[in-house]
C-alpha cells in the first residue's frame, strides 16, 4: 500500500517543481499557444484565419469556399475568445438598460440579421382593381330627320355596320324640303332679276331673299355641298341624303325602309370605338391616392400577356354606398376594336407618392397598436424604434416618422431580434422604448381600470 501511494504523489510533485522552474526561467513563453502576461498564462489568439458554413458549424476549413452539405458560402469563423471579449459585461447591461440589444457576429449570422440604410427615392403605389370597358361618351351621336317625310332608301341595314360621316347612310323623301329647294331656286331668280334695279331697295331685296331661303334649307338639314348641287341643278332634289355627325359603328337601328317619320325622331346610334372608358372601382381607402393623368394598365382574361395603357382622366364624386368603392375613368386607345363595351376588365392604377422615405417592409414589425423597427445604433447594437408608416409597394413601405435618413436598420431577423431582447429580460418591442412615454396608453388600446393589478401579458399589443 505504501507503494501504491507513493509513487503517484513523487509524480505530482516532479511535475510541479519542473512547471515552476519553467514558469521562473521563461521557458513557458516559447510553448505554442501560451504566453506570460499579468502573473497569469491564457490561450493565445489564433492568427490563422478559419471559415465555417452558418447551418453546419462542425464545417471548419481553413480557405473560402462552399459547404459540402448544403452548398452555402463559407463565412469567416470568430473564436471563443474573441466573441467573448466583443463587448464586455458593462457595455451589455448598459445596452439592455436602453432597451438595446447586443449580438456578436456569429449571432447575427445565425440570425440572419442584414441592414439597410434608410434612404429617400421615388415611391409608386400600385393599386388593383377591376373594371367595365364603356363607350366614350364623348363619341356617340344620334342620326335624327331634320324633317318630317319618309325613308325612302336605308344603305345601312344592320347593327354593327360601320359607317362613315362622308357617306349617306338614308335618303329621305319630304314635301317640306322640296318646297323648300323651290323657294330657294325662285329667291335665286328674284335675285338675278332684281340686281340690275336702279333702285338700290330692291337690288339688295332680292339678295336678302336669297339668304333667307338658304338658311331655311340649312335650318333642315341640307349641307352646304347639297346646296351647291341645288344651284347647279336648277331643279329640287326629291330625296335628299342623310349623314351622320361623326364615323362609327351602329350600336342601334330604329327605322326600317319605308317608314314614316317625324321631325326629330332617331334613325341610328353611332358609337367610335376607337378609342374606349374604362370604368374602374376603386374602393375608399385607396381612392385618395389616386391623381388624374396618372397612368394605368389594363388587362384582359380574352387577351392573354396583352396590355392596354391608358390614363385616369376623372374621379368620379360620389361613393357607391353599395361596394363602397369610388369610380374612376380610364380613357384609352382602343386598337383593332379590341375592347368591347361591358368587357371585364384588370387594371393597375400606379400612383406616385414622390421622393420618400422607405425601408423593406420585412424591417417593420407590427405590434398591432404601433409599428418598431430595430436601429443599428453601433456595431452589433440594435434598439427599437417606433415609426409611423404610410402606404406600401411592393417589398417597400413608406416611413412618415421616426427615421432619418442614413439610419441603419434589420431588414431581416428584426422579430429574432425582439425574441432576443424579451428572453434576456428587455422590454422587446411591447414595453417601453427611448422617446416612449409608457404613462400613457398606446393609440387604440383601451385604458387599465383603476385599482386592478396589471399581469405580465398585454393582450392589447397583441395583433389578432
């Protein structure tokens, strides 16, 4: 037995006398990784730069490249030692005495956290909608008689026709325009008979005569050219042709050959098509946004990959109170004829909101009662800040307050963040925050009856 213990402790006490005559004589200074400093030995800092993959740390190589198992970019890997001594104990406990959140480089890696800095630039606010494709109102007319008679002769006969304002589309037979041409013919006799009067009364009679016959002809529906015709003639034309006010296609056709009519009464309707409204809801919330001359693209299930681009040229005044939607017109070039009137429709109405503030809409984070975003105020410190946010588009949103410009914030990872800060026993983004007056209840929530103790969940920052 007395071997047994006295080996073991003639070992413990030659390692201890060569260990202090190492220590004394320097000697332990040339060990690799150690050195002497403050009476104490640590573990040098490696010099050597390490890279390891994020999702697979056990991955150590010592140049860049990718992961053998998942393929991702190796990234620089920071010791123990180093990620302790990142920021020291006091630099934390002040940091998460402002409701700050500290990370090291391997956290924020693991957590996916990557800024952006706020910066102003233009900002469109896209806003979908359907639609009903309409005629132009300011293309449409009515073809009417002039005058009381009978159609004699009808050249177009069917809906859908297409006609021309150059061309007759009826000829019409009426004892009032023939007597009409015949008072005009006899004022053009009078006329000739009369100027060579040496009275000057008469002479200028016979003119006036003349010029009131005219007028009555025009009165009726009879064109200057015709009139011409007339006075070339020198006899009344029995049927005199129809014309329509604009080119078009016959939306309606409300006479037949041979029918009776009186003045006034509608023979077509002519619609251009050339160019169409298109009508667009647009619900409340959205509708101030919108501007006339801003552009807008429409699409259509017949026409596949096919868009239309036209131009708000009115908001209507008044609200639907049915869909509580606002109609907006369109006004659009309607090639080929391709839009037909009562056609559903898709529209874009992109709206520009200007140079603004935005930031990734990933980077705000909504409590339900008031919107945080965590600022970088130095290296690898996060605090919350609450912004008020405007309209969004896209994978942007527009920040109206709590920013300025150059601030930096997590554009990803900011609710890793938050989880951060609550399980090291900070505030997050539901308690207080700097500039935030807590004494107060938030906009929206409802105030804490008196005298009742408050628990440690707030239902009312929760967002359902």
């Amino acid at each position: 037995m007395n071997k047994k213990i006295a080996i073991p402790l003639t070992v413990v006490t030659l390692t201890l006398v060569v260990g202090s005559w190492m220590y004394k004589s320097g000697k332990l200074q040339k060990v690799p990784g150690w050195s002497k400093g403050d009476g104490t030995a640590k573990l040098e800092t490696s010099s050597k730069v390490l890279y390891t993959c994020p999702m697979h740390p056990f991955i150590i190589k010592d140049a860049p490249g990718v992961c053998p198992i998942c393929g991702m970019q190796l990234i620089k890997k920071v010791n123990q030692a180093q990620e302790a001594t990142a920021q020291t104990p006091e630099q934390k406990q002040q940091a998460a005495q402002l409701g700050q959140v500290a990370l090291s480089p391997t956290q924020q890696v693991m957590a996916n956290v990557e800024t952006v800095a706020v910066k102003k630039s233009p900002m469109y606010k896209e806003i979908a909608a359907v639609g009903i494709v309409q005629y132009d109102q300011a293309r449409q007319a009515k073809v009417t008689a002039w005058a009381a008679g009978r159609i004699d002769r009808l050249n177009i006969n069917t809906v859908g026709a297409y006609v021309s304002k150059d061309r007759p589309v009826a000829e019409l037979y009426s004892p009032d325009l023939v007597a009409a041409q015949q008072e005009y013919l006899l004022a053009l006799k009078s006329r000739d008979q009369l100027k060579n009067s040496p009275i000057q009364s008469i002479s200028q009679g016979g003119q006036g005569l003349v010029a009131s016959a005219r007028q009555r002809l025009k009165l009726l529906g009879v064109k200057d050219s015709q009139i011409a015709s007339l006075e070339k003639a020198g006899e009344p034309n029995i049927r005199i042709p129809i014309y329509t006010p604009l080119s078009g296609i016959v939306i309606e056709k409300i006479v037949q050959q041979g029918q009776y009519v009186n003045m006034g009464d509608p023979l077509f309707s002519i619609a251009d098509l050339s160019r169409v409204w298109v009508e667009v809801e647009v619900y409340e919330n959205d509708f101030p946004s919108v501007k006339v001359g801003e552009g807008v693209a429409i699409t259509s299930q017949s026409y596949p990959g096919k868009t239309f681009n036209g131009r708000v040229s009115f908001v209507y005044p008044f609200l639907d109170p049915k869909t509580r939607t606002v109609k907006v017109r369109v006004a659009l070039n309607n090639p080929g004829l391709m839009l037909k009137p009562d056609m559903f429709v898709n529209a874009v109405l992109k709206s520009s909101l200007g140079n603004t503030m935005t930031v990734p809409s990933q980077a705000v984070i909504d409590t339900g009662v008031r919107q945080v975003v965590w600022v970088e105020k130095s290296a690898g410190v996060f605090e919350p800040r609450e912004v008020k946010v405007g309209a969004k588009a896209g994978d942007k949103i527009q920040i109206l307050s709590g920013l300025n410009v150059g601030d930096k914030v997590a554009a990803t990872g900011g609710y890793l963040i938050d989880s951060e800060s609550k399980l090291r026993g900070g505030p997050g983004t539901q308690g207080s925050m700097p500039g935030m007056d807590m004494s107060k209840p938030a906009p929206g929530a409802s105030p804490a009856a008196p005298g009742k103790k408050k628990d440690g969940m707030d239902m009312n920052d929760m967002k359902m």
